[in-house]
C-alpha cells in the first residue's frame, strides 16, 4: 500500500498527505505531473508519484516508494466513497488477461490499488495502449500514454532521493538500491529548483505550432492526401483540442492502430534548416531510448524530387519503435516535415501489436512527396 498517498499536482483531487509530508521535487513529463515526497521529521524518502487526469473527471497515479513497490491511485472529485473500505479490483492491460487485486479506499475520493512487482507487468503498463479497470459495477479504460518515460523518471527519482537519504544518514551505499528496480535506469540527480522536462515525440524541441489557422488547414489537408497516397486505413485525424499535450506542437496529427503521423509546415526555412531539424529529431529519440538505438539520416532525390530523410529504430526487448521522417519542399515557401511513428509489441510486453497496414520506406516517402505538391 502507499507510504504516501498521493497528491495530484493538476488539483481535480485533493490527495490525502500526512501532515508530516513535504515535497522536496517537482518535474514534468508530457501530460504527467510528478512530486518526490520525504519526512519532515528526518528527511527520509517516502515515495515519488506522478499523477495525470483524463478527459473521463478521473485522474490517475504512479507511486514508487522506497522499495521500488508500485501502486495505481484512480482519484475523482465527483465520488463520496467510505474511507477503509476494501474491495476487489480487477485490471487488464490491452487484450491481456484480467488481473485481480485488493483496492482500498483511502479517502473520500481516492481509491489506490497495489500492483505487483513483475517484469512483465510492468513491461505491459510501460508499452500497453490502454488499461482497463473493473470495481465490480463500471469499466473504466485509460490510455497508457507516455507511460514508459514517466515510469523511467519516476524510477529515477527514487534512485537520487533514496541515495541522497542514505548519504546524509552516513550509509555508503543505499541499501534499496539491492532491490529491483522498475526500470533499472541510470540515476539521475535532478534538483527541487529545476523541474526536469518530458523528453519530446518525434522532434517536439525544435517543431512549435504558432497556431496559424491557415497553416493548420493546409497541414490538414496535407494529412489527408498522405493517408490516402499511402493507402492507410483505420487511421483518425486527432482534433486540435484532443492532442495529446506532447504532440501539441504539430500543426495536424492522425493515429491508428499503433501508428501515429504528423504533418506539420515550417514557413521560415531560415529559423532552421531542414537537415537540423533532421538530426534533432534524432538526437531528441536516441536520448530517450533505453535499448538499441540504430539512426540514419541524409538526402536524396525520390520521384524527381529533392528531399531530407530520416529514419530511427529503438528496441527494447520485445517493443521496437520505428519512426520516420521526410522533408520535402514547400511552394510556397519554407518546407513541410512529415513523420511516421510506428510501434511493435510481441507477447512479453503485452498484448501483441503493430500497425494495420504495412508501409515500407519507398510507400511512405513517394506518399510523402504526392501530399507536399
């Protein structure tokens, strides 16, 4: 059970925090908020919780405490629940099996469900696309977006703040960190002072939407024209009040199953050239890939015309994410970036999944080109 219960950060629920709880760190990643939490009364650490909240009034909660035990805390400010109250909760992830655990109430508003310590487990909650929880009455699903770098940082935080705790008890090495982490990163250091930020979806540092209503139209239709140049099917145009709030820096994005594609138009060619933003959009990839990283980049003339390309694969263990980049001349000025971003999963991580429709290199970048003219 929580050390801790948790807090949202966004304040749809008030999470109970003992009186003797203060929050020595805060960072961000993508829709999540996160808080690490340590005793006022010595300093120990209690637990780092991320928390994110759907458009269904519900929030969510990742909690990993000291021991790197992991706990989901489902939150509304709408439910008048009996505190103590304990029932059983079952969850699956994806196409998965059904799972049971032993939620409990642990205040008016906020039901908090432990959950195991597996590797496979955790694999399915960092790379699943939706989790579904039944309490006996309703199902609920929540899309388990940006799951994997929350979990990652989170882990990270109980690593710095779990050695920083024993470093000041005088302990010389931690002895937490003989337990099996969630996601075995690194340790990081990261400060109270300097929120982290989440790393981007394809190449969010450099791309920004200046909101151009214009521009939104003409990438829209420039979406449109690539869906259908390729032949895709099943995929959906993600209204702009929708997004994600990592993917908000596109001027159109459309998702299907396991695939996600942006269009997006650079008027001023001369802010950054085409091969930069390549090459960042690369570089934003590789640091958040905790596997095999493989890249290439260059430029090449396909069907009489002139363009930049791109490419990454990031593989870990069985979850392979492949994404791919193409910038072809604009017109009328400037230049268009287009991306594919497709995700594999076998049955390790999860319920198998990978694209609908296959689209090699040739298919993507010939779609590409036909919907820039």
């Amino acid at each position: 059970m929580f050390k801790l219960l948790a807090k949202t950060c966004l304040a749809l629920v008030a999470f109970s925090v003992p009186s003797f709880a203060g929050s020595v760190e805060t960072f961000r990643v993508g829709a999540w908020n996160g808080e690490a939490f340590v005793s006022d009364q010595d300093g120990s650490f209690l637990s780092c919780i991320a928390t994110a909240n759907y458009r269904n009034g519900i929030s969510m909660s990742i909690q990993i405490d000291e021991t790197y035990g992991w706990v989901l805390g489902f939150g509304s400010p709408h439910w008048n629940l009996t505190t103590g109250n304990q029932f059983t909760m079952q969850y699956r992830i994806d196409r998965s099996a059904w799972f049971s655990a032993t939620a409990t109430t642990a205040t008016p508003k906020l039901v908090t469900m432990p959950m195991p310590y597996d590797p496979t487990m955790i694999s399915r909650f960092r790379r699943g696309n939706k989790l579904y929880v039944y309490d006996g009455s309703y199902t609920y699903d929540f899309r388990l977006t940006g799951t994997s770098r929350v979990v990652a940082r989170l882990s990270k935080c109980v690593d710095y703040h779990v050695a920083r705790t024993n470093a000041s008890k005088g302990f010389g090495t931690s002895t937490a960190q003989s337990q099996p982490s969630v996601s075995q990163p690194a340790p990081a250091a990261p400060t109270a002072t300097a929120p982290a930020t989440a790393a981007p979806n394809l190449a969010e540092t450099t791309i920004t939407n200046d909101n151009d209503p214009a521009l939104q139209l003409e990438a829209t239709q420039k979406m449109f024209a690539l869906i259908g140049y390729a032949g895709l099917s099943d995929i959906k145009l993600i209204p702009s009040d929708q997004l994600e709030e990592e993917l908000t820096g596109y001027h159109a994005v459309a998702e299907g199953n396991a695939r996600l594609l942006v269009t997006h138009i650079v008027s001023n060619s001369a802010a950054m050239s085409e091969s930069q933003l390549i090459e960042s959009s690369i570089a934003a990839e590789e640091k958040k890939c905790e596997g095999d990283f493989e890249s290439s980049s260059g430029r090449k003339t396909s069907d009489g015309t002139k363009i930049h390309v791109g490419e990454i694969r990031c593989t870990e263990g069985d979850f392979e994410l492949h994404e791919r980049y193409v910038i072809a001349p604009r017109g009328k000025g400037g230049y268009y970036f287009i991306g594919t971003r497709d995700e594999y999963m076998g049955e390790g991580g999860g319920a198998p999944r990978s694209p609908t429709d296959k689209l090699d290199d040739k298919a993507f970048q010939t779609a590409a080109i036909k919907a820039s003219k």
